[in-house]
C-alpha cells in the first residue's frame, strides 16, 4: 500500500480525521490548522510489518497514526517479542521529552497503516511552546507514560484474567476517545500472539483466558470484534484505572460509567 494508492476519497477522510484528533488535544489557532493541514497533506503508507520507527532513532520527527495499528516492541536475539503499548489512529508517536533523545524500541506496523509528519510539533517542547503544539505534545508524552506505568502493573502484578480484562478496557477507551467504538465494540485486528506478547503469557493460556471471559459472559466476540458485556464489572476485577488525558470519566465516576463512552 502506498500513498499513490490511496483515493482522494481516504486522503480527505483521514485529513479530516487527523484535524479532529489534534483538536481533540488542544485548540489549534488559524496558523496551526495551516501547518497541521500541511503536514496531514503528506501521507505515508506501509504495510504489515513495516518499521514505522527503527530502535536507536532519533526522537525529533512528530507522526501521526491516522489509519491502522502498530505496537511499539523490543525482539531478543531468541526471536523472543515483548510489546510495550499499541498505538491506535490519532495517537502521535516519534518524539520525546528528552532533548536529541533515541528511540528505546522499534515501532512496528501490526497492519497496513498510513502516517503523516507534524512538523509542526517537531522540537515543540523545546521551544517551550505554550500554543496547542505544547499542548498536544505534552499530552501525547502523558499518554505514552500513562500506557507504560500500565503495563508494568499488567506484567508485574496481575493475573493472566486481570492482565486480559485491563488491556482490553484499555482499548476501549482509547478506542472511544478517538471516536472508533460503536455501541460498547471495537475491531481487534490482530492474532491472540499479538496479545500473548503484549501480555506475557503464550497464546494457548491467552486462548483460554479469552474462552473463560466468554462463559462468564463477560466479552463477546465474533471475527475481529469485541464487545464488553459487563464494563463495571470488568474494571472492579482488573482494578482498571481510566487515563484522564482521554477526556473520559475518572476516579468516583468509575463505578457509575455504562458500558458505552
């Protein structure tokens, strides 16, 4: 899949969707939209498995995820895969808080994609920005901690059921946030060995943990989707904690959310 094999069609849809996610995150004045329209203008596709982000790079080049997923990950020389965190379309990936900072991870297609560069946010923090190009860089490096500190709790402290439970009502709510859940479902497009490395448990124990959701009606799902049957239930038993910079409910408001965001 390449640039030249979009249609005008996807181009302006995933323009429009790019300007609605940088929105989301803070207010853009007539001279932003302007540069971020610019860069949106500029889209690059890539395959399955494509290399969005090599380890070692340098951490100075704003993208944007506007169609598809990826992962960010670290393969051991065994071939062995630990995924630290999904990036879904709207997320912004490429860049740090530390100044000529290098990439700890490679960032890795997990299906066809399409990103654009926001030169726009390139070096925003240290420019001390104050405009939206502060806000939205500052709020993407929340994000991406807030999904680490996550997963080490996943990986460190919770059972295989609980570790399952919170990555999936973590994608709902990012999902949500970027306005791509209907009714309480969402699409996983990816294999249970995507998951079984994001999780640290080998994809038969996934299999079954999946299977065990199901019985207990939980989760239902059919091909690539899933639905959250019983969300307040399933946030007490994975003790989920929702991420505030997702613009969606937080703290007391926990125990009283319905299933849809």
């Amino acid at each position: 899949m390449t640039r030249a094999r979009l249609q005008q069609a996807d181009i302006a849809r995933l323009k429009d969707f790019g300007l609605r996610a940088l929105s989301r995150r803070g207010h853009l004045n007539q001279e932003e939209e302007k540069a971020a329209r610019a860069g949106l203008s500029e889209m690059q596709a890539a395959g399955n498995g494509a290399e969005l982000q090599a380890e070692g790079t340098r951490l100075d080049r704003a993208q944007i995820l506007l169609d598809g997923w990826a992962v960010r990950q670290r393969v051991l020389r065994d071939g062995r895969r630990q995924i630290f965190s999904f990036l879904v379309p709207g997320d912004i990936f490429g860049i740090c808080a530390r100044p000529d900072g290098e990439a700890l991870h490679a960032t890795v297609a997990l299906t066809p994609t399409v990103t654009a560069h926001l030169a726009m946010l390139d070096g925003a923090l240290q420019r001390g920005a104050t405009s939206a190009c502060g806000r939205i860089v500052r709020e993407m490096l929340s994000l991406e901690e807030t999904l680490l500190v996550n997963q080490v709790v996943r990986l460190g402290r919770q059972s295989a059921h609980e570790r399952l439970i919170n990555l999936l009502l973590e994608f709902h709510d990012r999902l949500a946030a970027a306005g791509l859940n209907e009714d309480g479902s969402f699409m996983l497009p990816f294999t249970q060995e995507v998951l079984s490395d994001a999780l640290g448990l080998s994809t038969v124990h996934t299999n079954r943990t999946l299977q065990q959701l199901r019985r207990e009606n939980l989760i239902e799902t059919h091909l690539n989707q899933m639905r959250l049957l019983d969300r307040t239930r399933l946030m007490e038993i994975a003790d989920y904690r929702m991420t505030p910079c997702l613009g969606l409910v937080t703290g007391s408001e926990r125990t009283n959310s319905s299933m849809s965001p």
